[in-house]
C-alpha cells in the first residue's frame, strides 16, 4: 500500500483528523481499484487460456488423425517391403540350389 503525503496547505484546511480520514479514503479507493483491475486481468487471462486451450486440444486431435493415417501407410510400406524381400529371398535360395546342383553334378560326373 502506498502512503500519501496530504500537502500542508490541505492538512492545515482539513485538520490532523480529516487529513487522515482523507488519506485513509484514498487508500482505500486505490486499493479497490487495484483489486477490481486484477480481477479483470484474471478473468481476461481465464478467457484467453480456455479459448487457447480448445484451439490446442482442437490441433492436437488433428495431429493424432494425421499421425495414424500416416503411421497405416508406413506399416503398408513395410508389409511391402516385407513380402519383397521373401519373395528376393527365394529367389536367391532358388538359385544357389541350382548352383550347388550344378557343382555336384559337375563333380559326380567326372
């Protein structure tokens, strides 16, 4: 709470008793004034936290449908990937068996 000084000219009007009625006066006019503008602040600050709040869960939602579709599609990516490399697998496997039956023969032969 701040103090304030009454100017002499007043104080010697007014007197000792209603200088200081008067300064208690204004005191407690500042004080309420300084309380009615934090309560204004805060509910400003209230309304903008929830309209922030609901654009951010709004968003975050968006974000989550996104990040499944796209988590799906690496998954599709990976089956394919997947059933590439058996399908190259078998084919490698294919071909060394020709090869080792190659050899054999070729050693059996002669």
């Amino acid at each position: 709470m701040s103090v304030i000084a009454i100017p002499r000219s007043i104080r010697e009007r007014l007197g000792d008793e209603a200088s200081e009625d008067f300064a208690s006066l204004i005191n407690d006019i500042d004080l309420g004034a300084r309380k009615d503008a934090i309560a204004i602040a805060e509910e400003r600050f209230e309304r903008r936290l929830s309209e922030v709040s609901g654009t951010l869960r709004l968003e975050m939602e968006k974000l989550r449908v996104e990040l499944r579709v796209e988590m799906e599609k690496l998954r599709a990516d990976v089956s394919n990937i997947k059933a590439e490399i058996i399908k190259w697998m078998f084919l490698f496997w294919i071909g060394q068996t020709a090869a080792m039956i190659a050899v054999i023969k070729f050693l059996v032969v002669k």
